[in-house]
C-alpha cells in the first residue's frame, strides 16, 4: 500500500491510498488506476481501512493498531517500485 497524504496534512482522519498486488499461486501482478482504497488513522494508534476492487474478492476490509519501531516505509520503497521492472522489464 502507498498511502496518500489528507489535503489538510491532519495526522488523523481519512487518506486515498493505491495498492499492489502479487498472487502468490500464479505469480500474476495486479496495479494501477483501479487499485484504490482508504485508510484513517486514529489518536488511540489504531487504524481501519478498505481495499477495493480485490481480484476474485472485491473490497477487503481492515483494522490494525500501529507496531512500535521506526516507521518502515523506505524499507518497503523498493518492493513498490519492483514491481513496474517485473511486469514490464524496466
């Protein structure tokens, strides 16, 4: 998931996110305009979001609490970014 910022910068309330997908039986990648969804972020470090448009499943609801440690985005960065070179070559 690649979360996109609130347009009033807020910490909580909702935000627009995109998502990627591997299958893990077929290995087919699933991106792009159509893989959308939300998440919302709460003071209590909680979290509830969907995704939409799930291949096979439609839209997936989640919840979750945030994990202590350092944020882990930039660690994730080049999974997200992996995925353009397999399915194109790039």
């Amino acid at each position: 998931m690649r979360i996109q910022p609130n347009i009033n910068l807020n910490l909580y309330g909702p935000c627009e996110l995109s998502w990627r997908m591997r299958d893990l039986e077929t290995g087919q990648l699933t991106f792009g305009r159509k893989c959308t969804g939300d998440i919302e972020f709460f003071p209590d470090q909680t979290l509830r979001g969907c995704l939409y448009d799930i291949p096979g499943t439609g839209a997936v609801e989640f919840e979750g609490a945030r994990a202590p440690g350092p944020p882990v985005q930039d660690d994730l960065q080049h999974e997200w970014d992996d995925f353009v070179r397999q399915a194109y070559g790039r």
